[in-house]
C-alpha cells in the first residue's frame, strides 16, 4: 500500500472549517484514499473515502486531487468534539477473492479544534 | 455506536494468567480483524478471519491465540503474556459489498489491557 504523509499537528478554531491534508505521490490507480479519526483511547472511527472523485457525507469531504497524488480531509464546521488523531490511509481495493486488505495506519494529524 | 462491541474493556492480569477478549458485530459482516496498539505506536494488524477463516497472522507470538467460531464473534486468548504485550486491543469487522470495489473496517471501542 502506498505511503501517506500528513503534517503531525494542526489547530483550528472551533465552527471554522478544518482542512487536513495528505500527500500519497505514489498511490496506484487501484488504491483508495480512507480518512479514519481517534479519539483518545477510543476504536478509530472511519469517516469517509474516494477513490477518484470528491466525496462528500454527513461528517466530512473529501477532495482528491486530478492527478491523485494529494488529498484534503475537510470537516466544514469543527467542534470541540472533533480533537482526536485524524489517519489518512491508502489501501487497495477489492480485487475479487479474499481481498479483506491491510489498513496500515501512520502516525496521523493530531487535530486540536480550540474554543 | 459502530456496531462492534468489545469485552472487557479493561483488564489487569499477570504474566502467568490465561484471560480472553471478547469481539462481536452486529453489521452481518463477514471478515473480522484484531489490531494491537502500543504507547505512542501506530496500529498494528494482528489476525484478519474472513467466513471464520484465518486469512492473516501478522507474525504474532503463540501467547496470542485467535478464534472465530462464527462471523459474528471473534475472541483473542491470551496466555503467558509479557508486560510489553500492555496495549489497546482493538477489533474490526468489515464486509465486501458486490460491485463497491473496496470494503470498511469499523472499529469496536477496544480493550485496554495492562499485564503486571
């Protein structure tokens, strides 16, 4: 699976939108790109994912670059409630069989949305 | 509430106790996964089950023994275990869906274990 980088920490001001991003230069045209958050000592939470075009759901967007090679995290009015370690991983998808992949988890965006 | 649910969560046990951790889904997934988290590490894939099938051991010590009995539940038994195996225990569950091209993992809250 490709690698991922992300910056180790950001802040954002609470009702502002957050904007995390992810730099997957070498991600292959069969990888998704998943975004999964943590909260302290909690399961991770899976929070969206796209493969080409940008995704959109009740938490979050996602915007996928043309060339994929970047991403953007988008969480358009963050609260409080949204600190926690935000994971950006790229995984191949199903490819028949038993696919049931890795998700290989990195060290992740420490998000700190501030009152 | 993601459907996965792990018990205990908590549990404190010596080096020469035998305990189990408990993992069920709720989703009808088919494919069940454990992931290990250390301090300050990344999580670490375990085992991976998919229809009650090991698919995946990710190089982890035989003090750490695996079971599915069904695609609804997953058990970790543990056994003489070091106190550098004290981490969150984390389990998964995910399931295929025809046509998608890629399958979810959701996480249950996990069980923090501490081993004396």
């Amino acid at each position: 699976d490709a690698k991922t980088t992300q910056p180790p920490s950001m802040d954002c001001a609470e009702g502002r939108a957050a904007n995390l991003p992810c730099n997957h230069s070498t991600i292959s045209g069969n990888e998704y790109v998943y975004w999964y958050r943590q909260i302290h000592s909690q399961g991770p939470q899976y929070i969206i994912h796209g493969l080409k075009n940008n995704e959109t759901n009740e938490m979050a967007s996602l915007i996928i670059t043309e060339d994929r090679k970047s991403s953007t995290l988008i969480l358009p009015h963050a609260t409080l409630r949204d600190t926690a370690v935000y994971y950006c991983i790229v995984r191949v998808g199903f490819s028949g069989g038993t696919s049931y992949g890795k998700l290989t988890f990195g060290q992740g965006t420490i998000l700190t949305v501030h009152p | 509430e993601t459907g996965v649910t792990q018990t205990p969560r908590h549990l404190v046990m010596g080096m020469t106790n035998k305990k189990s951790l408990k993992c069920e889904q709720h989703l009808g997934h088919n494919a069940m996964y454990w992931y290990k988290q250390s301090a300050k590490k990344p999580l670490e894939l375990m085992f991976v089950y998919n229809f009650k099938e090991q698919t995946e051991n990710n190089s982890v010590p035989s003090r750490f023994s695996p079971e599915c009995p069904n695609s609804s539940h997953l058990f970790l038994h543990l056994h003489t275990l070091q106190p550098e195996d004290s981490a969150l225990y984390l389990c998964a569950s995910s399931q295929d869906r025809t046509g998608s091209g890629t399958d979810t993992q959701y996480f249950g809250p996990g069980t923090r274990l501490t081993v004396l």
